[in-house]
C-alpha cells in the first residue's frame, strides 16, 4: 500500500484525520518515524531545539522499552510546535504522555482515519494503510523525493542497517540517472534558497509578502553594484528609478506576480552608483496554505546576448518559489520540473523531461489548442494566462490557473501552474445554489399564492379547491388533490382536486404507503419516481404519468387532521427539506383556516345544533373517577390553553376533593390538578387535560360544550355545534376515542341576537351605583394600568371610604363585567359563576 502514498495522497489521509490526537499520531509516524510502542512513552520534554547556522533546527528524543533514549529524530518547525500545543491544550507535563494511550490503540486510530479517507476520497485502498505502510512512506520520502542521505535516515528513523532501506528504494533507469546528472544544480526543493553565485551572472531575491528584500544572492555586485548585505531589509521598490516608481513599476511587477502567480518584465534600475540599468525581471509569487507568502524576483540584463545560461540559472533561481514550476523549450518540449510541480501532478521529473508539455498540462482533448498558446507566446514575447483542465497521474481531474511567460530571448518558457480546483468546485456549487436559489424563489411565490387563497374563501370546499387550483396553475406543480377520512371510517374521499380530470371520488382504502404514513403520523411524505395507483386519488394514473414525484401534506390543525394535499411535479429536485417546510405550513394554515371558519360559522349562526351525549366510557377521567367515588361533578368552565391542553373547573359534591383529586390525576391524560376552595357541601377544582377527555374531542371537532355533569360513572355532554356540520361527523369522531357514548338528544336551537348595546345595558342593569363608581374612579385613576397610576388606598381615600370596602366592590364588579363577557361571547362553559 505504501506504493500508493506520495506527498498528495498522504496530505488526504492527513485531512481524514478528525481529532489532533489522530493527526499528531498520523504525523509523528509519517513525518517522523516514531513507531506505534515509540509514541507511548514520547514526552513533552523530549523535543529540544538547537541553532546551526543561524537557524534553528528540532529533535526528539526517541525512547526504547527500557523508556531511556535511544536515538533522535528530526521534527520540522511546525510538528514540534503541534506537539507542544497538545500537551498545552491537554495538560500534560513535560515528564509526561504525552499520549496517555497503548501501542494498539495507536495502531487502531491509524486504521480509523485510513478507513475515514477511503470513505470520504473513494479510494479503497486507503483501508489497507497500516502504521507500518507510514513508516515506509517516511523512509521513501527522505531518500527518494528528498535526497536525504541514507545514513541520515536510518540514524532518525531507528534503521541499524543502511541494508534495512533498500526496500525502499526505487531502482534507477537510464531516465531517472540521466535526469539527476542533469538537474545536479538543483538544491532548492525544499525552498530553503536561491542557490546562485556571481557567475551565473543573474541577481535572485527574496522578498517578503509586503516586498521587503529578506535576501539576495548571485552578481548583486556587477548588475546593481550593491554589496548582497545592503540590499537586504529595504524595499523592493527602492532598486528602481525615480521613473519607474513614479509609474509604479515596482508595484505593479507584485501585483501581476501575486494576480497571475508569474510575471515577466523589462525595467529600468538604478545601481548603486546612481547609474540606470535596463534589466528584466521575472517575479514569481510564493504561497504557502493558500495565501501569499512572498516573492522570488530574478534579474538580469535585458540586453545580454548569450541566452546559453538561463535555463539552468532560472530553474534553481524560480525552484524556491514553492509554487509548481517548468520549463519548456520553444518546441513545447518540457525540460524540468520542480518538487511542486510533481506533488501537483504525481509525475516524477524523469517521468515527464522529454515529453511535450500539452501532454501534461492540458485535458488531452485540446492538445493542438494548448500547443498553440505556447507558440503564440514565444512569439509575441508575452506571458499568457489562462485556465486549463488536466489529469494528474491517477487520472485524477485538477484545474489550474497557468501562467506561461517566454524566457532567454524565446529559447524557452517557463509555466507557473496553481490549483484553482477548490475554488472552481466553490463558483460551480455557488451557481448551482443560485439556480436553486432562483428556482426556490419561485417555489415560494407560488406556495404563498396557494396560502392567499385562503383569505377570500368562506367555506371549506372553498378552501380546498382554492388552494389545489392555486398550486395546479403555478409553475411548481403539475396538479393537486384533497382528500379525506370520515371519523371512525378509514377510507380515504377525494374532495377537490385540480390541473388533471377528475375521473371518480368515491372513497378508498389506502396502501401502506406514503397516503397512510402521512395520515398515521402527521408529518409530510415524499415519493417519487413510480408510485402506488392510490396516490393518483380522483385523477386519472395516465394523467400524472409525467410526474416524476409526489409530495403528501396532511391538512391538521391542534390534533385534528381534517384531509390530505396531495401535489405532484415534474422537477428533478423536488421536495428538498425547505419545499417540506412550505408545504407542510401551507397544510398547517389549511387546518388552521378550516378551523376558523367552522367556528365563526358557529359564533355567527342564530340557529345552531344541539347535541346532547351520554358517556359511560371508563376511559373518561370523570367517568371513571365519579363512578369509584359515588358522587356527581360538574363541569363548571372549559378554558382552552393550547391546541392539546384544556383546563377544567369543576364543582364536586359527595365525596372527599383530596381522594377524588388523587383518582383523577392518576387517569392517563390528566397531568395535573388541584383543590380551589369549599362553597358549603360542593368542592371546586381545577383540573389540566392534555390527554383523550370527552370535552377536548369535542372541542377538536368544532363543536362548542354548553354543560357536563358526570354522575356515579354516566357523563351526560352538551354541545353545540354549526348547522353546516355534519352531526354524524362529530358523533362518528367522538365515539372513535370513546365507544361507551351514545347520542340522546338533537334539536335545533334559536339564539337570541344580542347587541352591543344590548349588552352594555345588561351589563349596566347588574352593577350597583356603588360598584360603578368603584369601577370608574379606580380606572381612571390609573389603578388598572402598569405601573399603577394611584394605588388602592389613594382611590379609598379619594372616594371617602376605607380600602376593604373599595376592593369589595371592585372585586364584585369585576366578576360581574367578566361573567357579562363570557356569557356574551358564547365560549365554551364558564360564562356566569360556579353553580355552588
């Protein structure tokens, strides 16, 4: 397996690492050569520091089984760091773990993040990876890609004999010698320098990512008649004229260079003895993770005739730029490539020296095309930048930015490439969330549409054929049902349906399929590709052939679910977690619209249906409760809460309110109850139903409870309900949850109109003339408003009486006003006081 690894493919089993004790692991193995059983007993204080050279270099110190050290390999700047922000973050002190963790379980958390990048990159062999593959990928590294010397290798990685490494080479071709002889200068793949002297007769600088020289090798002393010393530190800029910095020159070199990752121009300098020089410059821009690190410029004359030096020259000078490099001849004829560049396409230099550059660095489909930019540039003498599609060794597709400038007179050009492939992923996925943007936009506009139908309709036929036209009609859908079960019956009715002909609306069974699900559960269901000849409902199957899927809504409100919309589309990508979303809250305003208009319906109507219910249902916490206590409770208030929840008060009579309480509350659904205050021989209570009672059934049908009295284990229930409802409908709903129930009596009931005037005159006639000052005096006073605008005490004394008696009064009137308010309102139970 370690044949697959090279520098990319370790840098994506890296990426699958999850945790920093997964990555520090994977590190120290493949970047170090610590063994599994080695990092157990590696300790913060392990790793020193030392300077050669001015610079300073990190080791650790590698423990055998006896936990003395036993050699010292070589971590670079950043490892060492990583190793001691872990010990920071976790805690541990230098004479410590620094991974408090067996040799298995380290070989273990390898195989997991192998097994994690196999996932994530497609590439099974990834599983296969083992601590030891890693190792060999560490020795492999360092003698083949890196040059390391093998007694180097084998001291840092625990090797005895230079023997022991042989399996990690690679046997060496005519191609592979031929290319190292030819490439002897090249010692700047690890970006440590530029590596030129005086006689390559060319100046290299480096510069920081603000265009500061931090250093300068070849003839400085000939071409600028500077010391190397004295131009480090100083700006870039300052190496030209006073024209050239004027037109901005010097910036606009490292804008082009930092834009387009290489640029090549002739500018005009001054030497240090004030003299000007005409010199061209390549600058090639420098990155490290993404971002600009800084610049390698190279500088020679531009009016030199002998072009002999610049391929060797300029590929040593250009190689530290850390970015891929190549040069080709004027033929399109690649001559080398650095590090980058094979990590970038997995092909080694002798892999490729030789062969046209169109062979690797384009699609292949456009060779002629690729060739021809190569020779346009050599011969206009400018750079070319572009973007291309290649093929890295593993077939691998990559895009990258490349810029192409002709160097030494034509002979040939030198190609600066960049991977652009995230950032082209990013603007594709960013066009295509804006297509879905667009077309989600749209899906919005006509859900809305649908939902504003809702406004203008009166009844519930209305209603639901507005909204299946709505939808039917808008670009979203190709049509649309509503359909619906009768309580107690399981068979599904179409009721409307829109954008295909309506071929039957007899009722049927449904499969076990999307229809039941989203009936059983509430929740909206997809299908889609071919689906079951139920979902079809009222239309014709051939109708909705075109269809590609299905979305089912269910039409709830509180715990009533009143139907189903069923939609079809013919779009690809429908039904995404934000079209449910919609969907399921246009269902939601549906119910909740069905709802309103029964009950204004009710509010509304002068003549309405009573219906008067016994319930014997043991499943009735009051049936059941009075009939183990021989005693009667009446119902004396329903006051609604929530869609599920309703609070009762009560009035109790023969028999002790605690045993009562603790017989109800034990009922399934009754969450809570408490003990009010006694009136002579009665007890009132209050009780919070969230679960199954007679009195929540009826109020999730619509119907409004006027009395309920249960008696000795019998509850007789009075309700009304709206003219337009179906008495069966309610009956049929309310014996489903309770079957013990049957309806005695049905009679259409007149309601007396009663106007605001006429309640404010009933209101009036019930007040005493005390009451009504009370009332007046203490409102506009403030006494009702927040903060109070005079308190009790100061209303009493305004009014010449003490402070009992103005809250007597108030008191009485206020009950008076809220039992005229209820009453008038028609709600559920509760209009005038407790009957105790």
């Amino acid at each position: 397996m370690a044949d697959h690894l090279r520098r990319q493919e370790y840098a994506r089993l890296r990426a699958a690492a999850e945790t920093t004790r997964e990555r520090l692991v994977i590190r120290l193995i493949g970047e170090a050569g610590v063994r599994p059983a080695e990092q157990t007993r590696v300790r913060p204080g392990d790793v020193d520091r030392r300077r050669f050279g001015g610079v300073t270099h990190h080791f650790l110190s590698v423990r055998d089984d006896d936990d003395t050290p036993s050699r010292r390999t070589y971590l670079s700047g950043e490892l060492a760091q990583t190793i001691d922000e872990y010990a920071a973050t976790a805690g541990t002190d230098p004479d410590g773990r620094l991974l408090d963790i067996t040799p298995r379980r380290v070989q273990m958390l390898v195989s997991e993040v192998a097994d994690r990048a196999a996932e994530t990159t497609g590439e099974s062999w990834f599983a296969d990876l083992s601590s030891r593959d890693l190792r060999r990928y560490f020795a492999r590294r360092l003698l083949v890609e890196e040059g390391i010397d093998p007694r180097i290798v084998g001291t840092i990685g625990g090797w005895d004999r230079l023997g022991a490494l042989e399996p990690y080479l690679e046997p060496a071709d005519d191609a592979a010698v031929a290319a190292a002889f030819g490439d002897s200068d090249r010692s700047a793949v690890d970006g440590s320098g530029l590596s030129l002297d005086e006689s390559d007769r060319v100046v290299g600088l480096e510069l920081d990512a603000d265009g500061r020289i931090v250093g300068a090798e070849g003839d400085v002393r000939s071409t600028l008649e500077y010391e190397p010393n004295a131009v480090v530190g100083t700006p870039f800029g300052r190496l030209f004229t006073d024209g050239s910095r004027e037109r901005a020159k010097p910036k606009g070199l490292l804008s082009s260079a930092s834009r387009d990752d290489l640029t090549v121009e002739t500018c005009w300098f001054r030497r240090a003895d004030g003299e000007r020089a005409r010199l061209s410059a390549l600058v090639c821009a420098r990155r490290g993770d993404d971002h600009l690190t800084g610049f390698t410029a190279v500088l020679w004359d531009a009016d030199a005739d002998d072009g002999n030096w610049t391929a060797s020259t300029f590929r040593r000078a250009v190689s530290a730029a850390g970015q891929p490099v190549c040069f080709a001849t004027a033929d399109g004829e690649l001559e080398y490539v650095n590090l980058a560049f094979e990590e970038l396409t997995g092909y080694t230099q002798s892999e490729v020296v030789g062969r046209p550059a169109a062979d690797i660095l384009s699609s292949g489909e456009d060779l002629e095309a690729y060739d021809e930019s190569l020779r346009g540039t050599v011969s206009d003498g400018e750079p070319w930048v572009g973007q291309v599609t290649i093929r890295r060794k593993s077939g691998e597709r990559v895009h990258l930015r490349q810029t192409v400038a002709p160097i030494g007179g034509g002979e040939f050009v030198v190609i600066v490439a960049t991977d652009v492939t995230e950032r082209v992923r990013r603007e594709r996925a960013l066009a295509r969330r804006c297509e879905t943007l667009e077309g989600l936009e749209g899906l919005v506009a006509d859900i809305n549409a649908a939902g504003r139908e809702l406004i203008d309709a009166s009844t519930r036929s209305e209603i639901e054929a507005a909204v299946c036209a709505s939808l039917a009609d808008s670009d979203a859908y190709l049509a649309a049902w509503i359909g619906g079960t009768a309580p107690g019956d399981p068979q599904l009715r179409p009721r409307e349906g829109a954008g295909a002909a309506i071929v039957g609306d007899s009722p049927f069974t449904t499969d076990a399929g999307v229809l039941s699900s989203a009936l059983e559960t509430d929740h909206p269901r997809v299908a889609g590709g071919e689906f079951s000849a139920d979902v079809a409902g009222p239309f014709d199957p051939e109708d909705v052939s075109d269809a590609r899927a299905v979305g089912v809504v269910p039409l709830a409100y509180g715990e009533t679910t009143y139907g189903l919309l069923v939609v079809f589309t013919d779009r690809g990508t429908a039904f995404g977690d934000r079209e449910r979303t919609l969907l399921s809250d246009l269902g939601a305003h549906v119910g909740h619209a069905i709802t309103a208009i029964e009950r204004r319906n009710l509010l509304l109507a002068d003549t309405v249906v009573e219906l008067e219910f016994n319930c014997t249902d043991r499943g009735a916490f009051l049936v059941s409760a009075t009939a183990a206590h021989e005693c009667t409770c009446s119902i004396e208030a329903v006051v609604p809460v929530s869609e599920d929840s309703l609070l009762f008060y009560a009035t109790l009579s023969n028999a002790s309110p605690d045993a009562f309480l603790d017989t109800a509350t034990a009922a399934p659904g009754v969450t809570d109850g408490r003990y009010i205050r006694e009136y002579d021989d009665r007890s009132l209570l209050e009780f919070t139903v969230e679960g199954s009672s007679p009195a929540l059934t009826l109020t999730e049908l619509s119907a409004t409870i006027r009395e309920g009295v249960a008696a000795a284990g019998t509850q007789t229930l009075r309700a009304e309900i709206s003219q337009e409802m179906s008495v069966r409908s309610v009956v049929e709903g309310l014996q489903a949850s309770f079957p013990d129930t049957a309806l005695r009596a049905k009679q259409a009931v007149d309601r007396p109109v009663e106007t605001v005037a006429d309640f404010q005159d009933s209101l009036a006639e019930t007040l005493t003339d005390k009451q009504r000052a009370a009332l007046r005096a203490a409102y506009f006073a403030g006494y009702f408003d927040w903060p109070r605008g005079s308190t009790a005490e100061e209303v009493a004394d305004s009014m010449g009486v003490s402070s009992p008696t103005l809250h007597n009064h108030l008191r009485k009137a206020e009950r008076k006003l809220l039992s005229s308010f209820f009453e008038h309102t028609r709600d559920h139970i509760g209009g005038g006081p407790p009957h105790i």
